[in-house]
C-alpha cells in the first residue's frame, strides 16, 4: 500500500484513498506438525459454505518529505483494519461467494506540529481535533462497509459487488470539495480490492524455487496513476510447521504522471513472504516490507519523498 503524497507542502489534509481504506482491504498464524511433503504442491483455497474467516490487516507507514523550499517533514502512521470474510456459497466447481465485512478500525497518526491523531471504531464518542475532522468521517465511514466477490480455488477473485448503503456512506464522507471534484470512484475502490486480495495460486503443482506473476493492478493518485507489480516464488514447506506452505513475494512500482505532474521514482524496494496452510486451504500470514524513492515538481515546486510501509496480514484463530 502507497500513502498519497502531497502535491506541495500544505497543510494536513485527510485523503480518502490513502488513509482510510487503504489498504489497503486488501493481503495471516499455526502451530507443527509433521507429514511427508511430496516434492509438487497443488496450492488450493479450500473453503465451504458457512465458513467465517476473521483478518487482521495492519500497515505502518513513515513518510519523510523535503521541498526546494521547506526543510524536512516526517509524518507516520499505524491503521489496524479487523475484517470477516463470510463464505455464503460453493459451487461445484469450487468458485467461493465471499462477503467481506470491516468490522473495526483503529488508527494513529503523527503529523508534526499537531497533536497525535488516535482513532478506535468501537470508541466513537471520543472528541477529534482539528484537523483530523475529516479523517475521522471518512474512518467512520468505513465500519460496516461490505464487499461481496467470487474467488476461485486459485485466489483468484472477479465479480466485485458493493453494497449501496458502503457506497453512499463512502460518498457522504467525503469533503465538499473532494465529492464535488468527483472524489469518489467505485472502480477504483474495486481496482484497491483487486490489488489488495490474496495472490493467485499456479494453476498446477510447484516446487521449490518456481515463480509466477500476478496481473499488474493500477492504483489512482493526484499523481498519476500507479502501477504495481508482483512476482511470487515458492520456497516449500516451513521447517518449523511443515503443513504451512511459504512464498516470497518481490513487489515492483511505476509511476504515470498525471499532465500537471513531473515525477519519477529513484529508488525502490519491495518484498514479502506470506504463509499458506496447505491442508485447512488458506492464507495464515503475510507480511511485506516497501520503499520507494520519489522525485515530484509541481506548482513550481521540488519535491523528494521517501515512503516506507510495512503491511502485515492475519488470520485470527
């Protein structure tokens, strides 16, 4: 997950994209046994209906930005998202009707000179001080939002649905401004959905050291837009519980600057590895690790940003 980079130093400004859903909604823990392990795995989502997987999606983000003209600004951020994915029905087929619900958010924000920024979905009556206002509608927005997709046994999900009510309580959230500037894309919340669902699984058994890329997922900023890219390696059963199945992730982003907008990326890292549980058919744990080094002009102004996320995702026994 990427945080919205400001256009030019302003100031603090809640965006709906970066700081509230990111993340992200989009990408788990066991304990050992032994069995033999053949040197293929068919890696397979295995779930039925009635299932009711519960995820807690993390992100730390530090984001330090100089101007030409503005000495160096830090800002970081810790949002916590707990989720349940209600599997409704199977086919024959395997192809599972998931309903993903946001059932709490917490969030904490440093943004100097402000005071820290503290929120808990399950604490609503607690006073919100300028300027996180805005912030903190759009976050209240998001609890009881509901998404319904298909997924394939290989993870992969098409079909995304958002229920009327999320989209209008989305909407409502924002800023005059921002709606009025048409702030709200329903096809770019499900282009957020698509980059942040589980990976896609090879189509046939794999060994150790087998790699496989997922379709590049395109993300909307004031920008530009961002393309991401990730290539998946298994690595074979963990050696400490051999039923759980590792794959590293090494993840890749270009930049398309908007018309307004010069911006190139100078430096980057991205990678990962998440767990699965080959025989319950699942994702436990994931975590990855970014950097991206970005060089902006706009309005006359020399930008050098530096981003660095952390994103952990589990499921919760």
């Amino acid at each position: 997950m990427i945080g919205k980079p400001p256009a030019r130093p302003r100031r603090y400004e809640a965006g709906f994209w970066s700081r509230s859903m990111v993340a992200a909604l989009a990408s788990i823990v066991a304990g050992a046994w032994v069995r033999d392990v053949p040197a293929q795995e068919l890696l397979r989502w295995k779930l039925k209906a009635g299932d009711v997987l519960r995820y807690t999606t993390q992100q730390k983000l530090e984001m330090k930005v100089k101007g030409s003209t503005v000495r160096e600004r830090k800002q970081t951020r810790s949002q916590t998202i707990y989720s349940s994915w209600n599997v409704k029905e199977v086919a024959n087929d395997g192809v599972a009707d998931i309903m993903l619900r946001i059932d709490r958010v917490t969030m904490r924000v440093e943004v100097p000179p402000y005071m820290p920024f503290e929120f808990d979905s399950t604490k609503l009556d607690a006073e919100v001080t300028e300027p996180f206002e805005a912030e903190a509608r759009q976050l209240k927005a998001t609890i009881g939002a509901e998404f319904s997709f298909k997924m394939r046994p290989s993870g992969e999900i098409a079909d995304i649905k958002i229920a009327e009510v999320t989209i209008k309580k989305l909407r409502d959230a924002l800023p005059p401004e921002e709606a009025g500037q048409g702030g709200f894309s329903e096809q770019g919340l499900k282009d957020m959905l698509v980059q942040s669902s589980p990976p896609p699984l090879p189509q046939s058994p794999v060994e150790p050291g087998k790699s496989w890329p997922s379709k590049p997922a395109k993300l909307s900023l004031p920008q530009g837009s961002l393309v991401i890219d990730k290539v998946f390696t298994f690595q074979g059963p963990d050696p400490k519980d051999p039923k759980l199945m590792l794959i590293g992730m090494e993840v890749r982003v270009t930049l398309e600057p908007a018309a307004n907008v010069t911006a190139k990326i100078r430096a980057q890292e991205g990678k990962g590895t998440l767990a699965f549980d080959a025989e319950a058919g699942r994702i436990v744990n994931s975590r990855t690790t970014q950097r991206i080094e970005m060089l902006m002009s706009s309005m006359g102004q020399d930008i050098d940003q530096t981003t660095d996320t952390i994103s952990t995702m589990t499921l919760v026994p």
